[in-house]
C-alpha cells in the first residue's frame, strides 16, 4: 500500500487549520502496518486528519495496524482519494480533487478506523467472508483465529468514546 500526505498549501488554509489529509490507496501488503507507523513518524500529521482509502484489500493482519492507527489518532475515513490540482499561484486556497474509489475486502477493516467515517453513492465498498484457498486444519485453525481478531477489533471500532 502507498500512502501520501498533503498539509495546508496556503496561509489561509492554514489559519482554518483544515486540509490535512492522507491519501491509502493500492494492494495493502504484509509489512504495511509498521510502514505506515514509519510514515507517520516522519509525516506527524495533526487531529482533523482525513484519511482517503482506495483500495481492493489484502492482508487482513495489516489493514487491522492500520485501523488502529487512524482510530487512536482519531482520523476521519473517506472512500476515494484527495488530490492536489494544479494550482495557479492565486488564490486563498488550493483547489482539491475529490475521486471516487473502492473500499473492498480487508480495505473496511482500516475504513472502521475511523472516527466519522464518509463514502459517496459513487463509491464502491464491498465485504465479504476470508477464506484460505488451501482448507488444511492449519488454515482451519488461521481462520478462527482471525476471525476472533476481526470481531474484537469491530468491537473496539464501536462508537467513539467522548472526552
């Protein structure tokens, strides 16, 4: 998975302290919830973060770090991404594109992170069963586990707690 980070581009964005934004899109790989733990460390995005997620899943372990992640930090989630436009130098603020996009298989387990969570009626966002395509009882067994994994965290992801 990539992840980018925009800020405020002018001083005016600034002041309403809005604009942070982060856009998650591609396949969510083994080792992306430390990658996006290292992301964040070097990026250090604020509260009123919104995180823009375009993705058609993978590893359920990771998307689960990074749902964590957006929800301790308390970070909205949007299906879709966030983009600079060309800006032409006037202006208050810096034009954004706002694309559609999916939220597919282990991609809703980050989506739940989030505190407020948005997606457009042009947006695809699609759950399904995990299954292995090897039905050993090791993999039986892998299954259960991560399903009481998935269940907990849907817990944890229940409404906010207020200050």
């Amino acid at each position: 998975m990539q992840f980018e980070y925009t800020e405020p581009q002018t001083e005016l964005e600034k002041l309403w302290g809005g604009f942070y934004c982060i856009n998650a899109f591609g396949r969510i790989e083994i080792g992306d919830g430390p990658k996006f733990g290292k992301f964040l460390q070097v990026t250090g995005p604020p509260p009123l973060t919104a995180v823009y997620i375009d993705s058609s899943g993978g590893d359920v372990e990771a998307a689960l770090e990074i749902g964590r992640s957006i929800r301790q930090a308390s970070w909205s989630t949007t299906v879709g991404r966030n983009t600079l436009e060309q800006a032409n130098g006037e202006g208050f603020v810096t034009p954004r594109k706002r694309g559609d996009g999916q939220c597919l298989s282990a991609a809703t387990l980050m989506y739940l992170g989030g505190r407020l969570r948005y997606f457009s009626d042009r947006c695809e966002f699609g759950v399904h069963r995990f299954s292995y395509a090897n039905p050993s009882p090791e993999n039986i067994e892998k299954s259960q586990i991560l399903a009481a994994k998935i269940a907990k965290y849907v817990e944890e992801t229940g409404p906010h707690p207020h200050p």
